[in-house]
C-alpha cells in the first residue's frame, strides 16, 4: 500500500507541474504495471491474513481438554 500511494502522490506531482511527456508517463504507466505484476492476488492476500490471525485467536477451554487417542 505504502508504494501504491508513493505512485499516487508522484503522479499528482506530475501533473501539477503541467503536462508531463508522452515519454514520462510510459515509464511511469510501465513502474506501475510491474508493480501490479509483483503483487499478489487481492484473494491470496487475504487468506494469508486470515492465517496470520488465526494464530492469535484464543483457544477455546473445549479445545484444551483431553480427547480419546490423545498421547500423553
């Protein structure tokens, strides 16, 4: 998010500094399409979230008791 609002905030430097060349814009078009590229699915990310978070979860007490075939 950090680099997609980098991007955000230079291109409005850009184009408040007037009318940027043809040439500009490809490259920045092409930083911005290799950065899409590099980026995770939105889906991919949050299931990684989801993972992440579900090691904080507080174990229920009905988790904690000993179930038949458990070793000791």
């Amino acid at each position: 998010m950090d680099s997609e609002e980098s991007a955000i905030e230079g291109m409005e430097h850009l184009l408040n500094q007037g009318k940027p060349s043809a040439k500009l814009l490809r490259r920045a078009l092409d930083a911005l399409n290799r950065h899409a590229e590099e980026t995770p699915a939105v889906m991919d990310c949050l299931r990684t979230e989801c993972y992440r978070a579900a090691a904080f979860r507080p174990i229920p007490s009905s988790e904690l008791r000993e179930r038949p075939g458990w070793a000791r």
